[in-house]
C-alpha cells in the first residue's frame, strides 16, 4: 500500500498583517557610496527604482563599517 501524498498547506497571502500606505518622494532616503554620485548607483522613471551595487563600492559614509551596498530606507512621514 503506498502511502498518500502530503497535501500542500494553502498559499498564504503575502500582504496579510500589512496596511497599505501611499509613499511620496519624502518617504525614500537613498543611501549609496559617499565617492560617488547618486546617479551612478541610482535611477527612478517614475514607475520603476534600480540600484546598482559594486564589489569594490566604499560604504554611504567614511566612517561607516558595512560592506558596500546601494539603499533606500523607506519612512512613514505624514
């Protein structure tokens, strides 16, 4: 006798325990590496955000001890 399947739980929905908000341009604080310009690392069409992170990048500032990375930190600003 084979044994059944296990059945698959029920996708879970992904926005559950999240509230929707509307984000402006206040809402992003970019963080990229302090030696060079945003827009090497950065770019927004209106619709879509890239960001572009190198191996070599130095932190978003001098004093920083984290490894290189591009960033935006979102906030809630009313």
């Amino acid at each position: 006798m084979a044994a059944a399947a296990p059945s698959s739980p029920a996708a879970a929905d992904p926005t559950e325990g999240f509230t929707a908000v509307r984000l402006g341009e206040r809402n992003f604080q970019l963080q990229w590496p302090y030696d060079v310009k945003n827009s090497s690392r950065y770019s927004f069409d209106g619709t879509v955000r890239r960001l572009w992170v190198f191996s070599d990048d130095k932190p978003h500032t001098p004093r920083s001890k984290t490894k290189p990375r591009t960033e935006i930190r979102m906030t809630l600003v009313n």
